[in-house]
C-alpha cells in the first residue's frame, strides 16, 4: 500500500486486503465498514461478459462524496453560527453520462443538491433527472432565446432556475424572454475576479478570463434591470477561479474579492441571497496533501469553514445578510467514484539477450571490439566515460552499417552489448554516491514497456492533453514486491499513447514498479479517481471505443450487485460513428467474397466462414479480446 500510496490518495476509500488485492471501503448506515477485492469485482464482471479494459463506477463512492461535501458544510456553517444554508449544484459537464447525473440526483436529493447546466442539452438532462424543487439548476454558458426559454417554463414548473450572465449582450436576452413569457427570472451575474490561482486550470480567473462580467459591465446590468423594475430577479453572484484549485489561500482570497461584489449589488438594491463560488475544491492525486498542482493543501473540513468564515468576515462588517452558499463542485464529487480496470497484454525489456549470435569474435569488425573493450572496463570510478564509449562505439556501428560494412548480425551484438554495458551501468548508479547529470535518465531509458489494453486518448485524455497524473497501481500481487520498472504504453499506435509520469512523493515518478507478468494469469491495473471529465473529453483514437462499464453497489451487509452495467462500443458501433453504415460494407465485403467464388479462389463453404469472421469482428469490441 505505501509503495503505491494507496493510503494517501484513497481518501479512506481504498486499501489493501491480506491476499495484497486493493479493496473499496464502505460505511453503511450503522457506521460499519466493508470492504469489497476489486478483484472479485472485475473477476465476476468478466464473467458476465463485461472484459477488461472497464471502467468501474463504485455507486457507493458517489453517494459518500455528495454526503461529505453537504455535511461538512453543515458544520462548519453551524460551528460558525452562519444564518443560512450551503446548496451544493454538481456541473454536468464533469461526468454527463446518464447512470452518473441519476445516482447524483438520487444520493442528493436528501441535501437537495441541484445541477449546474453549461448548454441546451445539459439543461434537458438537468430537467430529465430533477424532480425536486428544492434543489437548484444553475445556468452558466452563452444562452440563446431557446435556452432562456426552456429554463424560462422549467421555472413555471416549480423549479428553481438560475440563469448566470455570462456576458452582457446575455441581459437583454434574458429581459426580453422573461417580459414575452410573463415570468419573473432568477438573475446571477458572473463576475471576473481579478485574484488569480496557481494551477493548472487556472484560465478562468484573473482581468483576461474569457468568462464574465468586468465592473462596468455589472454596473450596466444593474442600471438595465432597475431601468426593467427587474433588480429584484437579481439574486445570485457567480464566480469559478478554475478547477483543481491546490492553495487553501487563493480560495480565500477570492471569496473575499467576491463578497465585495456581493455587498455592492445588496447596496444597488439587488435583492441578492445567493453565493455561488463555482467549482474549484481540488483532489488530491498524488496524495502529498501539498499546493502542488495534482494536490491540495486542505481538507474538505478547512475548505468549508475557510469560505464561510470568509463570507462572514466581509459581509458582517457590511451588514449584510448571509446568503445561501451555492457551490459547483465537480471533480470532487466524482473522481473517486470510477476506477479504470485493464490487463496487460505484453512487455518490452531492454536488457541483453542470452543468444548463440551475441558472441563477439576475433575478426569482427574493430568497432565492436572497441566496444567490447568499453563494457568490459566498466567500473563505479569511469560510469559517465564508460557510457560516453559504449554509446560511441554502438552509433559507429550502426553507421557502419547504413554504408553496408557490417552485417545485421553484427549491428544485433552491438546493439546487446550496449544494453548488457549500460544494465551494468544503471546497477553501479544504486550505489554511485553522486549521480552523474548526463546518466540520470538512464533508469527510465532501460525501464520495461508494459503494453496495456486501453486507450489512453479513450479512457484517461488528460494524460495525453494536459499531463494530468492518476493514481495507478496493479490491483492484485501486492504481497509480492514488484520487481521491474516500467513505463505504460496503450494499444493506439501513437507514441503519445504512454504513461510515463507517475504520482511521487513530491513530484512525479517517470517510472512505475510493476510485477513480472504470469504466463497463467492477467496482471490487471487500476487507474484510480477518473471519474471526472475522463470519459466526457475522451476520444475515438484508432477507433477504440467506449469500454465497459459496470457500476457495482456496495449493501449494508457487505454484499455487492452489479447494479448497471453498459457494454461498450462494437467495431460497427465506432465504425458508423465516423460516418460508415456498417450494412453498406458489408455488402461490399460479400460482393468481394462472391467474385472470389466466381474466380474460383474459394468455395462457397469458405466463403460462408470468410463472411462469419467478418461479422463477428464487426459486432466484437474494439479492444483485445482473448
Ligand atoms: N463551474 C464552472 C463554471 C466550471 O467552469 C467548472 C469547471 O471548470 C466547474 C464548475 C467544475 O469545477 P471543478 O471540477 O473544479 O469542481
């Protein structure tokens, strides 16, 4: 467990069992704990014909999260004698799938925790799984009329819809609708906070954010709306200064900047009530509890008691009333929840090989005795010019052999000499008592390559597009030490299609120790806290499709039911995606098939096998299927 950091990123919710399998943890409603072999998870899904690569959403984790973040808030409001109520809303566009946003409507509705709506579409969703009126929708993102009017009936419904401006051509929009549909709106104004975050999303805050509302243009809104009698619509202050927000101080600051705003527009004659501090609330991946980007450096508890003392600290002094906290948490809600399951399929060594071939002999050419020469003089005293040597005399040869004058059985011994060379290197480096800088790569340059069934352009996008890290662990054999060092390579042929940076004690590690793989066993790893944005942003790379999914609900007893499960993408399905009708071809695979019996190259037996094969394939899954 301390190997992988389990007990440092798994926030109480994953550990390790005595057979070295990692579990989930559970609490049921007496306060007991259970916990389930991710193992027999994936073991009992495979057999229901749910393989691997899958993705696995712990319901259970879910619920637990949407639990903490209401709860914690509740005591710090009332620790702090707050005069009102936190609302969480989750935004859609974090995790959009359906089986996602029903189990947060179902776990929130005791806290009445709302959705947040980015477009159209996420409204509908939005619509289609809130049936309580207590909880909020909150619209953020460019509205047209057909969104201000959807919201617009939503809100004659009985619910409650915030449409957040966004920009100021959105006020008159809003305006216009609200007057034709005779229907009083629920105003926010987003505002730009000038307080800027450390991060990486940290885009959003700051005068050049792309989103919101400068001072003159709040000012504007609020002469507009008194001017339509409408500033008692004006009820909520928006702000996000970026997701993953690691410092506890810049979510202070910004609280603080925004309350400012908020006092102002209750001084307008806004009616206000409402405080919405977007998202932000950080995960902490990697488990170092610091400000380092994939980090935090407070606990859900800090964060909640920071805002609202924050709130009480600037709007007392003002008179103000305490408003309704709304917060837009999104990865925090959901990261635990989904674990991505996979297999290993194969791995690389570079280390030499053991072969008849690999023996220098006398008359080989004087390049490859040099080189001999420089391996077998190797001592802890000369690592940096030893390597210096080796690594000349293996280019030489191989220019030797672009102009023809050794043989591809002599650039094969160069080549494993060099290996056998720098292995012996990389040993005498464990005990070097100073690294040398040219030599410090070298671990990583002769780590393995773990060939992995999944996509990484798939299942886990920010590793490839902004150099996210995950947890990441085998999820079994952890009563053996691991004893190579690898790097993971998935199964797109795109170099970028790799993971090589790993969650570290303080930064991350360039490679992962894994086991050696067993001829009679899959080695199945877990990528752990991808539950947010992962599957929204990933894509059809290669065309490998959506994995499977299972979600699995932990019971009181211990017990666990597959309670949902998706089978993911077949080849037809990923095929039609971009644009192929998978009857059409078919139609053209038969005709192929027909003239190849017309010309005799097949019989009609064959070709009923031949067109077998083809639509099994089209039907199969996109990923390695054993
Ligand atoms: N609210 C808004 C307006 C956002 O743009 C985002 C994402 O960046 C979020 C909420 C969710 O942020 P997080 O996932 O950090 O909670």
């Amino acid at each position: 467990a301390e190997l992988y950091g389990i007990r440092n990123w798994g926030a109480g919710y994953f550990d390790l069992n005595d057979t070295g399998e990692i579990t989930v943890r559970v609490e049921n409603s007496a306060g007991e704990s259970h916990s389930v072999s991710l193992m027999d998870i994936a073991r009992g899904a495979t057999e229901r014909g749910l393989g691997l690569p899958l993705l696995l959403r712990i319901e259970n984790l879910l619920d637990a999260q949407i639990a903490r973040i209401n709860q914690s808030f509740a005591r710090a409001i009332e620790d702090c004698g707050y005069g009102n109520v936190f609302r969480g809303v989750f935004p859609i566009k974090v995790n959009q799938q359906c089986q996602v946003i029903e189990e947060i409507a179902s776990a929130g509705r005791r806290f009445n925790h709302g959705l947040e709506a980015g477009s159209k579409a996420e409204l509908i969703a939005a619509l289609s799984v809130l049936d309580n009126t207590e909880s909020l929708i909150v619209c953020n993102g460019y509205k047209d009329e057909e969104f201000i009017n959807l919201g617009l009936q939503a809100q004659r419904l009985g619910m409650q819809i915030f449409f957040v401006v966004e920009t100021p051509s959105e006020v008159e929009t809003i305006i216009r609708c609200a007057e034709r549909e005779q229907v009083r709106p629920n105003i926010g104004a987003r505002v730009k906070l000038a307080s800027k975050v450390g991060g990486y999303w940290n885009a959003t805050s700051g005068d050049r954010s792309i989103f919101g509302l400068g001072s003159n243009d709040l000012i504007a809104m609020v002469d507009q709306l008194r001017h339509h009698d409408m500033l008692d619509c004006l009820k909520l202050l928006h702000y996000h200064l970026g997701s993953q927000v690691p410092n506890i101080r810049d979510i202070r600051t910004g609280v603080l900047e925004a309350c400012r705003y908020y006092a102002d527009l209750v001084e307008e004659g806004a009616a206000m009530g409402y405080l919405d501090l977007g998202g932000g609330l950080a995960v902490d991946y990697d488990g170092s509890k610091t400000n380092y980007t994939h980090s935090k450096n407070y606990s859900l508890d800090e964060y909640c008691v920071d805002v609202v003392e924050a709130i009480m600290g600037t709007l007392d002094s003002e008179g103000v009333a305490h408003p309704v906290i709304i917060t837009e948490s999104g990865r925090a809600t959901v990261a635990y929840s989904s674990v991505l399951l996979f297999d290993i399929l194969d791995t690389t060594r570079f280390e030499p090989v053991e072969l008849e071939h690999t023996k220098i002999a006398e008359g080989d050419h004087q390049m490859l005795l040099n080189l001999q020469d420089a391996v077998n003089s190797i001592s802890a005293k000369n690592l940096q010019e030893s390597y210096n040597d080796a690594l000349y005399y293996r280019d030489e040869v191989r220019s030797l052999y672009l102009h023809g004058q050794v043989s591809l059985r002599e650039r094969a011994n160069a080549e494993n000499l060099f290996l056998q060379g720098a292995q012996q290197i990389r040993k005498l480096l464990d005990e070097a008592e100073e690294v040398p800088v040219d030599l410090q790569a070298l671990p990583e340059v002769l780590s393995d390559i773990y060939y992995a069934n999944m996509s990484v352009f798939q299942s886990l996008p920010d590793i490839w597009a902004i150099d996210q890290v995950f947890p990441l662990a085998p999820i079994h054999r952890l009563d053996e030490a691991p004893t190579r060092s690898a790097i993971i390579a998935d199964i797109t042929c795109d170099c970028d299609g790799k993971i090589d940076r790993f969650i570290g004690r303080q930064e991350e590690q360039k490679t992962l120790l894994l086991h050696d793989l067993k001829d009679e066993e899959d080695y199945i790893l877990g990528t752990f806290l991808v539950g947010a944005y992962q599957e929204t942003l990933g894509d059809l790379h290669n065309l490998f499709g959506d994995t499977n999914v299972v979600s699995v609900r932990i019971h009181d007893d211990g017990s666990f039911d597959y309670s949902r499960e998706i089978h993911g993408d077949s080849i037809s399905d990923v095929l039609s995606y971009v644009e192929y009708r998978p009857q059409e071809l078919f139609e053209r695979f038969r005709k192929l098939a027909e003239r190849a019996v017309k010309e005799g190259r097949i019989t009609a037996q064959q070709r009923k096998q031949i067109l077998h094969t083809y639509t099994a394939s089209m039907s199969g899954y996109t990923y390695f299927e054993k």
